[in-house]
C-alpha cells in the first residue's frame, strides 16, 4: 500500500447513468487506504472512511458506524480512498467552501494536474450537508436522486472533513476539483459538504499531492458494462458541487 | 505485477500541450509490463514493447532495438503496458483497420466501458504506418508534430500489432477507441498503424480485457505541473487515429 496512491473504484460517470446496484465489497475498499469517501448500493447515503473506520451518513440524519466490523461485506458501488500521510499541514481560516479551495491551493500550488488529498479538523460553522436518500428504481440516475437529497444546516460542528481534488480533465471519472464528506467528532452527523466557514481559532489542514491512480471497473456487472458513460458536466455540478 | 493491470505513465493531452521533455526510465516502465507503447523524448518516434523487449521506430524508418538492455534510463514520456495475458485467442481475417476494430469487439464484447489488451501476428497486407519525427521547440504541441510525420507504405508486411483499446470517455488520459504499433518480424521496419489488411491466411489475434488501470503523473516536471491540460478530441483523431 504506497503512501498517498488513490486508489478508486468504479467511476463517477456510472452513478451519473444509474449503474450503482454491485460493487466491491467494504473490506476490499478498505484495504487500499484508509481516508476516503463514496456511496452505497443504490445510493443509499454517504460514505466517508477516517482514519480506517467507514461510516454511512443517511439521509434520514442517523450515522452507522463501525462498518468495518460489522458489514465488511457492504456493497460500495464508488468509492475513493488513500492511506493518506499528509506532507503539509497548517492552520486556516476561510468563509466558504470556496475560500478552503483556496487555502487548499495556496499549501500546494502548481498542482492542477495532480490529485490531491486533504482533511480538516476543528469547529466548523454555518454547515450545510447533504445526503442521498436512494434510488427509487434500478437505473435512476444520481441527477435524479440528487434532488431528493436532504439538506441539513448546523450553525456550528466540531468535526473532520475528508477530501480529494482531481484535476478538471478528471471530470466524469471522479469529480473535477473539490469533493468533501464531514463527519462530526461525534460521528453523529454529518453528509457531503455543500458549505462551511472555518470557527474562529481556525481549523487545521492538512494535505498531499497523489501522483498516482488507480483505477479499478466493475468486472462482471451489467449495468456497468452496457451503461452509456460519458461526460455529463452540468448535471456532476448539479449534484457533487 | 498482476495480471493484466494496465499501467500508463503521463497523459496523453500532456504530448498534446507538447509536455515531452521529461519522463519516467525505461526500466520503471518496463517494471510494469512485458507489452506495451508510447513515445520517446521531444516526441523522437515509436515506442513499441514486444514480449519485453523496446524498440524505438524513428521516423527515418530505423529501428533500434534491445533498448532495455542498451539504454535503460532512456526517458519517457508517455507510455502505455501491461504483463499481457490474453485469455482469447482467434484466428481473424480483416480487409481495414476498421474491420480488425470489429473483430476485437466480437471477439469481446460489451466492452465498450473497459480497456482491452491485444496483440496480432501474422503476415498483413496493404500497410500504411506513421512516425513522429520529434518536436522543434520544445512545447510543440503533438496536432503539429503529427503533420511532419512520416508515413511508410508496404505491400506485405510480417510482424506483430501490439495494441490497447481505451473507453470513449477516456479520450485525452489515453487515446480513446484503438491505438496500435506495428513493428516487423525481423524488426527493421514498423510504425503507429494507420491501414492494413489481414493477409490470405488469416492471421492471430489474441485478446484479454483489463479492470484495472495504473496512471502515474510525472511528479517533478515543471512542463507537466503547468500544461493546460483539456480534451482536443478533434486534435487526437488527427494524429492518433
């Protein structure tokens, strides 16, 4: 398991098509890193992997934890995860979710055509997550499903926030630029990050440039053979934005 | 090195921004696979790796072979290998190049959202074949390298086609659809392969589909860090295609 290699499995594009009903079993995921994120079968929820535990995040607000024990088997039909030893870290302040963009690319410039990986730590306000709640039929795609999510808004979490940034001809593979699932200290709450500022001591960032990805396809799962994959823009924006 | 991972270093939109002044060793390449293509240095010529060994196609028509025993640390740039394990073999008759692209399909099907490894031997009819001759400045973007190639004709050719096909949606980390060398049996002659045909007698096609794809991105390589890296479909249709 070199350090800071991504490893993925499946690609953003076949949850775009609906293709989410197989997958890699949570213990195979798992055995390629130990900071990540993705979905469940059918949509059902948020993943996010911290330091090795996996947790679903669903849409009703409940957290599962500890999947790693008690469902290695779970189905994950996308998932991206590293072993994640962060080579910078410092303390932030930001306003938005773009603004932690931005810090993310003043710790490490000139790295538009790499892939990173970053996670935050501390007090987060004016939070707004969201979760998916499922398909409600087979091939429904995350569009879709996108506009059923539920949205929940927290003046103040203290927290972690698990990230990954792939270059924006990554598009379609995985999502271009920033993707963020928090997950509270708690592990009571938490969904895929729609918008935050850093509380007032600042947060601590950390991060690493990943020169390597791997990439793994569903093998024998016939939605993801006969989708129609393809780059569909607005609608990723749409939904992972 | 399992079975049939795919390994790519760089991206091909990196060749297409003219980034090709740095790259990986030879042997690091070869670490990952017996079968394999790619480009050299300022884009000077073909890349094609048979049954282990690299051979370098120049545009002058020379060939220059055992380059993995010769000149291990020759950098590349982009390169595309796999250990190669067909799992299906046939013998195939074809009358274009198109054609042989629909013997592979036939051969694999529903495919389309996977990559494939192939290889074809025999004695091939009605071969046309280009080199890139090398960049003359050094950001020479690969659309403009690609209209001073080098194109070969020859009535009858035996030799060996070493090929991948990527999925449409990959289309600028990789060349989308097929991508094929071809270099002789007594290696003296070959090129990236733009038509043929199948001799009398048939010839072997050998096949295997790929779940797993390996991409390294150069990682000290200011060319690289600063290319604007996007999708030129029109672009790589005219040179790769």
């Amino acid at each position: 398991m070199p350090s800071n290699n991504l490893y993925q499995y499946s690609v953003l594009s076949a949850l775009m098509s609906g293709a989410a009903s197989s997958g890699a079993p949570l213990s195979h995921i798992l055995s390629h890193g130990t900071h990540g994120l993705g979905t469940f079968q059918s949509l059902q929820g948020e993943l996010i992997i911290l330091d090795g535990s996996a947790y679903q995040i669903k849409s009703d607000g409940s957290v599962t934890p500890d999947l790693e024990k008690d469902d290695p088997d779970r189905i994950i039909p996308f998932a991206m995860v590293t072993p994640f030893e962060p080579t910078t870290t410092s303390t932030v302040s930001f306003g938005s979710k773009q603004e932690l963009s931005e810090k993310i690319s003043a710790l490490l410039p000139r790295t538009a055509n790499h892939f990173l990986a970053f996670r935050v730590d501390g007090v987060f306000e004016g939070v707004s997550v969201r979760t998916v709640g499922g398909q409600i039929s087979r091939h429904e795609g995350l569009v879709n499903v996108g506009k059923r999510q539920t949205t929940k808004t927290f003046p103040s979490i203290r927290g972690t926030i698990v990230g990954f940034r792939s270059p924006a001809w990554f598009q379609g593979i995985s999502v271009a630029g920033d993707h963020m699932h928090l997950i509270s200290e708690d592990r009571k709450v938490g969904g895929h990050l729609q918008d935050l500022r850093a509380g007032m001591e600042g947060v601590r960032l950390s991060a690493a440039t990943i020169h390597r990805f791997d990439l793994e396809l569903p093998e024998e799962d016939d939605d993801f053979r006969d989708a129609q994959l393809g780059v569909d823009d607005e609608g990723i924006r749409a939904v992972e934005g």
